[in-house]
C-alpha cells in the first residue's frame, strides 16, 4: 500500500467545505473527503506549530516529550537521560520508524525542522528534502518535489510520502497572479461591527488593532497580499483580511488536486491512503486574535482528519473526540504494526473496524508559545484555564457553548459553575494522572512560566510596549505588566 499525507499548515476544518463552511475553498479536499472519512472531532494535544508535530510524530503529549512552546527549554525535545541506548528509544519508536518496521519506506518534503530546529524531526525519514524557505514557502515551491518523487517512484509499493505545505499560515503569501476571489461570497455570518468595535478597545499583538503583530508592521515587500492590513477597523478590513486566509487554503487546495492528477495517471490513486490534516488552526477575529494561533481554544487546537483508505469500511463521519496521535497509532495497528506503550496516542483501529464507539471522555490541549494555557473540550463545552495570558487580556477561566457559540462570544463563567467545576475536575486528574509519568517530575509549562512567559509575547515585549504608547494606549501599559509581574525580572 502507498500512503500520501498532505500536511496543511494552519488548516482549520470549518472553512472547509466537507466541514460546512459556505465558501468554494477546498473542491479538490472535499473530493477526497467524499470518498473517505471525516473526523470531525481531532485535536492535537499541544499547539501551535512545533509542539503540535512533536506530539504527532512522538506519540507522546507535550508534557512527556517536554516540547511545549517556540523558545526556551521547553522547544527542545526532553532528554532521555541515563536510560538512553546507543540509539534513543522514543525517537526509534516515533510514527515513522514505526512504519519502515513495517516496510515502508518513508519521505518527507518540508521544511519544518530547520524552521524550529527541530532536528529530531528527521528520524526515521528515508529520505528528507528541504524546501528551503523556513516555512515562508508557498505550494507552487513545494509541488516540483512533489511531482519529481511520484514520477520516479510511485509506480513501487509500500512507501509514505509527507507533504507539507504552508499556504493558510499569515503572513499570506498566495501570489497575486493566483486570481480566483470569494468577493461575491459573504464573510462568517458570526462576526459584525460591534464585535470589532469591542475587539478595538482592548489590546493584544495580532488583535483588530494590530493584526500584524507587536509593531503593526505590514510585510508588504516580501508579501503583497498583507499590504493592505494596518488595522481592523469595520467589516471591510475583515473581508480583505479573510479573503487572504480563505485565497491560501484554495490555494493549498490547488496543489492537494495536482498530486490527485498524478496519483491518478499513474494508477496508484486507488491503492493510495490518503491522509489530510493540519498542526493547528487559525484565529480569524475569535478572542480578539486575527491571523494567529495564540490560544489553547478549540479553533486553534481543533483539526481536519480526512482519511481515504479505499479497502475500509468505515463510516463517512466520525464526531468522536480523539487526538492526533491518536490516529497515528491508529495507522500503525492499520498495517500490522504495534504502538509503543510508552506513547499517550491510543490507537482505534478495532474499534473503528468494528463499528464499536472510541471516543475519549474527555480531551485536554494547550498553548504554550503565546500564551500559557489549558482547556478541557468535554461534552457541548470549552473551558479555558490561563496561566499566563502572553499579552493579551483574557481572564483567568472562560467557558464556551461549543455548539451554540463556536465563535466563543459570550464568556459563560459565572452563569454555569456546575459546568466549570466539572471541567476544572477533569484538567486536574488528567494532570495527576500525567505528572505520574513526567521524567523529571516538572511540567514544561511551569518551565515556560518561569523562563519569563511565552516565548513570541517575551521576545516581542518591548517592542508591542512601545507601539502601545505610540499609539497613546498607556493605560493598556500598565495593565499589562500589572497582570504579568513577571514580565519585569
């Protein structure tokens, strides 16, 4: 069998069409979710970017592996200490050297370690090719190395081809030559003037005041798309802002029908596994956050899972909380291997074959490079807990109808603390119940606070604090380092 995984950077689920979103952004992903599985609960346990592929390719959340964040102690992988062998065990049982035990062999096209040096990211990989652009890359960088591998090789069997492209992650990159538009198409119903003029009053690098980050500084020479975005000040701005997400996804989704094309001239696309996921999401106004991934909430944790395995009897849909991991191990037990027992990933494949129910009870997942926080999704609910609010103005505890407010517009704290207490409940068993097997008894998370913060808010401090009092907000100065004390040592 051959195994095609597209990795989408920055990829949320609800603008996808197969996940019901009203705009034309993804026909050629929605053609394989037709002929496959959605599963429309996935979550990566840790966000954003480098602990999200850490816990996938691991098998083990950020709190074991100890990649947590983007800078500092908690970037790099946890050592194994004393233990370690000639070679470390956990990266000799990742996903992928769990599949070449099973004979297959393994490429990856991505650029992903050098951008975070991530250098254990390339464990198990047969063979590893960098697209040399530290993520900024767009699809049409990618497919040549697409194209070249199947041509000369896909005819074989047995082999993993990781295709990772970044086109949804801002700054947007699509070339303006690229003209397909959504200008007749309406924005998110959930968003209108009043919510901007909210968002307007408060604070936060990436927030409808600064869309652009800690200077306001728009990437126009590398980026023409992000020209236009200074601020966001009413709904106009929000549809330029959106058509630049929404433009990168149809063109992602451009390349995902190229490699389709080639699958199927080469008469491999039906004996072809076809997996499409992301590393997270992408705030598009929700909390405040435009263009970023700065939350532990379900937007930003939340993923597509679209599995085509043309021999399986599986049902189109699952709304099944699981996590990514998850189904890694759950492809591993798909071809006859086994899935290590040190990994949190719980494979579902008996289950699924089964038609047995597989959900989790419950799902806890993070943040870390933003801001530091934990959320439970459980039942129709999102709470979030933050530990330090990495320069935004969020409260401690927030809670959220999933269902009746995706959006996360209402705060529902202290009308359901039955709600809260529950969910507090479960985001403290599941942290006894993890630190039982934490090498060196510390949560990384501590280790985050401690090193000053999160790493982008940290980095980027002095910089938002000067554009705040540039753009005579110094009362939002003081509030800030009034609730981050730590920020001043």
């Amino acid at each position: 069998m051959r195994i095609v995984f597209f990795d989408i950077d920055t990829l949320r689920p609800d603008h996808l069409g197969c996940y019901g979103y009203q705009r034309n952004t993804s026909p050629n992903i929605d053609k394989i979710a037709s002929e496959g599985t959605i599963f429309s609960e996935c979550y990566t346990s840790d966000a954003p970017c480098l602990p999200s592929r850490a816990s996938l390719f691991t098998g083990r959340f950020g709190i074991h592996s100890g990649i947590v964040g983007h800078g500092g102690t908690a970037a790099d992988l946890r050592l194994t200490g004393k233990e370690r062998g000639f070679m470390d065990d956990y990266l000799n049982h990742n996903w992928i050297n769990q599949m070449r035990r099973k004979k297959y062999y393994t490429v990856s096209i991505s650029p992903f370690a050098e951008r975070h040096s991530a250098y254990w990211f390339y464990s198990g990989w047969n063979e590893m090719y960098n697209t040399g652009k530290y993520g900024m890359e767009t699809a049409d960088d990618v497919y040549p190395y697409a194209e070249k591998w199947l041509k000369n090789n896909g005819s074989k069997d047995n082999w993993f081809l990781h295709l990772n492209t970044w086109d949804p992650h801002a700054p947007y990159r699509t070339p303006l030559s690229f003209e397909y538009s959504f200008e007749s198409d309406p924005i998110p119903s959930w968003i209108n003037q009043k919510i901007i003029d909210e968002h307007r009053k408060s604070y936060g690098p990436h927030s409808a005041r600064e869309p652009n980050g800690f200077k306001n500084t728009a990437v126009s020479n590398i980026f023409e798309r992000m020209a236009r975005f200074k601020e966001i000040k009413n709904l106009d701005d929000y549809r330029k802002w959106i058509d630049g997400y929404d433009v990168g996804i149809r063109f992602a989704d451009e390349f995902v029908g190229r490699v389709v094309r080639i699958l199927k001239d080469l008469g491999i696309y039906n004996d072809t596994l076809i997996i499409l996921s992301s590393d997270h999401g992408e705030s598009q106004g929700e909390l405040n956050v435009y263009g970023d991934h700065a939350t532990a909430c379900h937007i930003i944790n939340r993923i597509p899972m679209i599995i085509k395995w043309q021999e399986k009897d599986w049902d189109r849909k699952y709304d099944y909380f699981i996590y990514s991991t998850d189904v890694a191990a759950t492809i591993i037990e798909g071809i006859g291997g086994y899935v290590p027992k040190f990994w949190d990933g719980k494979s579902f494949f008996k289950e699924i074959e089964n038609k047995k129910e597989f959900s989790r009870e419950f799902l806890i997942i993070s943040q870390n490079a933003w801001s530091c926080q934990r959320t439970v999704r459980f039942d129709n609910w999102t709470l979030i807990k933050t530990y330090h609010t990495g320069l935004k103005n969020f409260p401690e505890l927030m809670l959220f109808d999933y269902t009746n407010d995706f959006h996360m517009t209402k705060n529902l704290v202290d009308e359901k603390p039955e709600i809260v207490g529950k969910g507090l409940k479960y985001l403290n068993e599941w942290h006894e119940k993890m630190m039982e097997t934490v090498p060196d008894g510390k949560d990384p998370m501590d280790t985050v606070i401690e090193e000053g913060g999160p790493y982008h808010s940290r980095s980027g401090l002095k910089a938002y604090l000067r554009w705040l009092k540039k753009s005579e907000r110094e009362d939002m100065v003081k509030k800030i380092l009034n609730r981050n004390e730590n920020y001043l040592s």
